[in-house]
C-alpha cells in the first residue's frame, strides 16, 4: 500500500483495533506491544511483530502509537528514535495534553522526527470498524503524505491545525462526553423512579431533541448492566484535568466539567481507577438502590 512499511505501538483496546483496521486495508505492518498476547491478533492478520520497540524501528518507514500516559509515550518515542530513518514520521494516537504534545514533538524533532498527533474519538466499537473519528493536528505536507492510512482508521478525518490543536479538541469532545453520561445516569433515573418503563424511556430520548451520542452508545451498557465500554475511570479522570488545565490556561470557568470531575473522583474511590467509565452512573443506582436495567440491550456496542 503505497510502499511504506508502518510500524504500531500500543495494542490495547484502542490500538489493537486501529492497528487491525490498517492491516485490513492492506498496508505492510509491523506491531509490538509489552504485552505479547496482543499482538497475536494481529499476527493472524498478516503483521510482522517485533520483539522490541528498537526492532520495530529498525524495521518499518513511520510508527503509529496509542499509549496510556504521556510518560508512556515519552519511553516509547526515546526507543524509536534508536532506529527510525531520518525524515520518518512519528503518529500519535494517545490522549495527550497540548503541554506534552509539543514537547514531545521538540524531542522527535531534535532526532530527526517529524510528528502528527491524531488522537480519536468516538469510542472502541466504532475503531473496530474502522469508522472512529480522527482529530489530527501537525504539518499540512504531513496530513496529506498519511491521509490513506489515516482513512484506513477513521471515517472523518479532521485536521485541526497546527500539533497540540488535536489535543485542545480532543479534550473538549471528552469532557463533554463525561458530562453527557452523568447527565444520561440522572435522567434514566427519573424515568426509573417515575416508574416508567426503562427500554421505552430509552427510545423516547433518544427520539428527542434530549438525545446525545453517548445516550444512544453507553445508555445501553448502563441498561445491560454491563458498563463494558473498554474505558476506564483513570482515564475519563486524566482527560477531565486537561480539560480543568486548558479552562485555567484559557480563562474559561467549566462548572459542568469541575462538577463531573468530583463525580468520578467519587467513582474512583468507590469502584477503583480500572472500572469501566459508564460505571460512573452507578454511583446513583447504588445510593438510590435502585439499578438501571431494561432487557434488549447490548453488553457491548458492536
């Protein structure tokens, strides 16, 4: 596809289904993960999977990664730099914070890496089929040269603007997700109370003007009583203190997005950083002792 061999670090929940959908659309891949089970979906593929970060660099003409933390990252990107030819192109496809992206992107630079952020949103069932969202933010030249594999990710590929301009986009589409599901848990709980029938509460929001994505998505996780949205409560915490940093950088109060982040402070405290963020809603079924369940829902989105 195009000669170039890509390589990807990162296989979890996320990255595993965006590297799956390159391999799909052909291009040549490489794949590393610590974790070696992860990567062997993506062997059935067709992927070359390397032993090291080191290895994949020396192997392949541009990386894709999707990390947990900035600090992840920063150890992965000091690796790849050992072996990337010059010129080559580091994508980023973790959450990051506008800070780390252009620090980050310094130290690529200085090793002679140019970078695109590309973090997606959208959430994992729509990168399983290749349709997630992509926000990218770095050099125009760069957008173009990656565009196919970029689309061989995502449905709608946004370019944002210059690198850390995906990070501030990301962050707000999360932040309004976060309180889009809380909001979501407090009105199923009306229904719920007001003794209405759950499942045709559901359809009647979701067939109102009060409908929101993650109503139509997580709303039935919550309704399964599954949660299952393959994302955790550290991690809807780490995205909601960018969101608080960028309203402090930017001057702009957020009162639904402190509100939220307390919420899932509570969350964290009582079902620990790994849940499920959907589990958030779970806060007021417990308090109320009444749970959320309709039959007819999915334990995961598909």
């Amino acid at each position: 596809m195009g000669g170039l061999r890509y390589g990807f670090v990162g296989l979890g929940n996320l990255g595993g289904n965006l590297a799956g959908s390159l391999r799909r659309a052909g291009f040549d891949l490489v794949v590393y993960d610590r974790d070696p089970a992860l990567a062997a979906p993506l062997a059935a593929l067709g992927a070359g999977v390397a032993g090291s970060v080191a290895e994949l660099a020396a192997g392949v003409d541009h990386v894709f990664t999707c990390l947990p933390s900035p600090a992840a990252s920063e150890v992965v990107l000091a690796e790849l730099l050992t072996g990337l030819p010059e010129g080559a192109t580091w994508i980023e496809c973790s959450t990051l914070g506008r800070d780390d992206v252009l620090r980050l992107a310094g130290l690529a630079r200085k090793g002679g890496l140019r970078m695109l952020e590309a973090p997606v949103t959208g959430g994992v069932h729509l990168a399983v089929r290749g349709e997630i969202t992509v926000l990218v933010g770095g050099d125009a030249d760069l957008v173009e040269q990656h565009r196919p594999a970029l689309q061989a990710i995502g449905g709608q590929i946004f370019h944002m603007g210059p690198l850390g301009s995906a990070a501030v986009i990301k962050v707000i589409t999360n932040m309004l997700a976060f309180i889009h599901l809380v909001a979501d848990g407090e009105a199923l709980m009306l229904a719920a109370r007001g003794g209405l029938d759950l499942k045709t509460a559901w359809e009647a929001i979701a067939a109102s003007s009060g409908t929101s994505f993650v109503h139509e998505t997580e709303g039935q996780l919550v309704l399964n009583g599954s949660y299952d949205i393959a994302f955790t409560m550290d991690l809807a915490l780490k995205d909601l203190g960018f969101a608080l940093g960028f309203g402090r950088e930017f001057g702009v109060p957020l009162d639904l997005a402190a509100m939220v982040n307390q919420t899932f402070l509570r969350g964290r405290a009582v079902y620990g950083g790994a849940a499920q963020s959907t589990q958030i809603v779970k806060l007021l079924e417990d308090a109320l002792s009444t749970p959320l369940r309709a039959a007819g829902f999915p334990a995961r989105l598909g």
